[in-house]
C-alpha cells in the first residue's frame, strides 16, 4: 500500500478505499490507484480478506467416494470442467478435496468453515438421510446439492438436478419397445439418492409394463465389480438380454465380460450407458448411452452459487432429461436362449459356468 500511495501521490488510506471499492476516493483517483497496482502486480490477500470478512474467494468441492474410482469417471471431469469455466470468471479458486465417506466430508465442512477457507462448497452425490444439508444450515454455508431432488426441508440450499426417473423410463420404453423383457441394471453406490431414484423408476416401470425378470444390482462404480456382476447375471438360468450400466467406464467392463463369455453385443445381448462420453465410441460396437451436457451441469451449479454469494435467494433448477443414443450396442431381442458354447476355445459357456458355481 506504501510503494502504491507514494507512486499514485495519494494517502495509503485512499488506497485501501480505492482497492476495496470503498466510498471516499473520487474515480480518477481510483482508476489511478488501480493503475498503479497492476503496473506494480499487487493482488489481494485471500487470508487476509478472510480474516476480515471479506471472504476468502474460493469455493470448496468434496467428494466421498472411492478415490480408485475417479480417475476414468468422465463425469466428474466433465463437472469439474464446467464448474472452473464459471469461477474463472470471477478469480474464484476451487478448492477440491476426496474422502472416504460423508462422516469425513462433514468434518471437512466444518474446518473450511472454522478457518474460512471458502465462501461456500458444491455438494455432489446426494443421500438418503443425508446429514450434509443439515449441517450446511447449521454452519450458514451457502451450498447447491448437484443431482438431488427438490427438497423443502433446507429453503436456504439451491439445487440443481437431472429427472433420473423419466431418462431411466425412456431406456426401459426403448428397451421393451426392442422386445427385451429380461433386463438387469447393473448401478452404483446403494445408498446415493439417484441411485435409488433408478432403481424404484426400473422397479416401476417393469410392473406397469408387466416385466416379471428385471432387477437393479449395486456395486461400488468400478469396472472390475461391474465385470464381475455381468458375468455372474449371465451365467443364470436365464441370463438377461439387456443390461444397463450407470457410468460409461462399467459399460465397457461388461461389454468385455460378455464378449468372454461368449455373448455378442447386440445378437445375444443389449447394453446401454448411462454416461455418454468418448469411452463409448472407441469400443466395439459402439455403445448406446444416456446423453447429458456434463460441462453445462456443472456450469450451471457454480453460477447458482455466485447467485447466492451475491445475495440472491435459493433456487432449484433443473437440468434437461438425459435422452438416449442408439448406437450398435441396441438391438432387438433374442427370442430364444444364446447358444451354448463348449470350453474348447478357452471360453466357458454361460450354462457350463452356472453349473460350476
């Protein structure tokens, strides 16, 4: 503020009035005082800021989920993606954070807000009895819940969401439409609210059409577990001919499994994406895949957060329906069971399989 004051030839506390938008200084003394400190590089303190009041110009991000599992996800880096573009804007940092579960994220919550390391924090994956909103409230956090339902137990916490239910009643409408009538969902986390809002949507939407061998099967988003549920589900009795998978990374998993045992894609078998990103075009065949502007999701989120920095309401916006892709992993079904194949060529027939369990 000296070097500043002296080059400017104005008082230090007409700096600090210029600097921080305060009333007292004329505009030509504060386009000159801010002249002078971009010539000379000044930026603010964001510790200092916080220690004042001022805010501390970043925006915190936890995740509770398990670390293994975000390095392929393409939504995450999507979301990432479009959140950064908004701060950006306003010379906001991110401040970003994996735990292990949300026991750990509240207690992150809790020290950001201790030590005011941020204005506010994007909360993703939302919960049944989620404890987070709660304690948001508590701690006067301004927060958005990205993915949850409207919820109108917390009016201070905007949210911003996807109809999980209508993009999972379109797939099951183009499944049945395609005759498949075995179908098996093979999810993510158990206890993740759209987790749940899929499975009660495939629950309700094989009575409504009359489907008695449809089930979900959780799992922990890995590619590995993936693989290991399609290969358990196909060496059934009566092995599903369409599977859904909730990310794209756990498609590609279980399209590899299949074709191992034997089952192709989409003769035998039909499979879809809940995720549509490149992953999907760079297998063969190309997977059919739920469609969503990733980037505009997370874009969206971080601009109702500035919103409620600045003073405005909370707000629940929605995002559009995901719509479904039909690509070369769709087809009609097969009518009778895929044939069994011996284990001479060093594959195992999903029968011989199913025996050996």
């Amino acid at each position: 503020m000296k070097d500043i004051a002296r080059r400017a030839g104005v008082s230090e506390s007409a700096v600090s009035f210029a600097l921080n938008d305060r009333p007292g200084v004329s505009e030509a003394t504060r386009a000159r005082v801010r002249r002078v400190a971009e010539q000379l590089g000044w930026r603010p303190s964001t510790a200092a800021r916080a220690l004042s009041g001022e805010g501390a110009a970043t925006v915190g991000f936890v995740l509770a989920r398990p670390a293994a599992t975000l390095g392929v996800d393409s939504f995450f880096l999507q979301l990432v993606s479009g959140i950064q573009g908004v701060l950006a804007e306003r010379h906001l940092g991110l401040l970003f954070q994996v735990v292990e579960d949300v026991a750990g994220e509240c207690a992150v919550y809790r020290r950001w807000w201790a030590e005011h390391r941020v204005d506010g924090v994007l909360v993703v994956d939302p919960r049944a009895d989620d404890p987070r909103p709660g304690l948001l409230d508590e701690l006067s956090l301004p927060a958005v819940v990205i993915g949850g339902a409207p919820d109108e137990r917390h009016p201070g916490l905007s949210t911003v969401w996807a109809d999980d239910a209508g993009a999972m009643a379109s797939v099951v409408g183009e499944l049945t439409a395609l005759g498949h009538r075995r179908i098996v969902h093979i999810a993510g986390l158990p206890g993740l609210a759209h987790t749940q809002r899929r499975i009660r949507t495939l629950r309700a939407e094989a009575e409504r059409r009359g489907l008695a061998e449809v089930e979900s099967v959780t799992t922990d988003y890995s590619g590995a577990e993936a693989a290991a549920v399609t290969r358990r589900v196909l060496r059934g009795p009566a092995p599903p001919t369409a599977l859904v998978y909730d990310t794209d990374v756990m498609a590609v998993a279980g399209l590899a499994a299949a074709a191992e045992l034997g089952f192709s894609v989409p003769a035998d078998l039909s499979v879809v994406a809940w995720e549509d990103s490149a992953l999907c075009r760079m297998v063969t065949p190309w997977l059919s895949a739920l469609s969503r502007d990733s980037v505009e999701f997370g874009s969206t989120a971080a601009r109702e957060l500035l919103a409620l920095l600045d003073g405005g309401p909370a707000r629940t916006v929605q995002v559009p329906v995901p719509r479904l892709i039909e690509r070369d992993s769709t087809g009609p079904a097969r009518t009778d069971r895929p044939p069994r194949l011996g284990t001479a060529n060093g594959v195992t027939s999903a029968g011989d399989s199913a025996a050996e369990a």
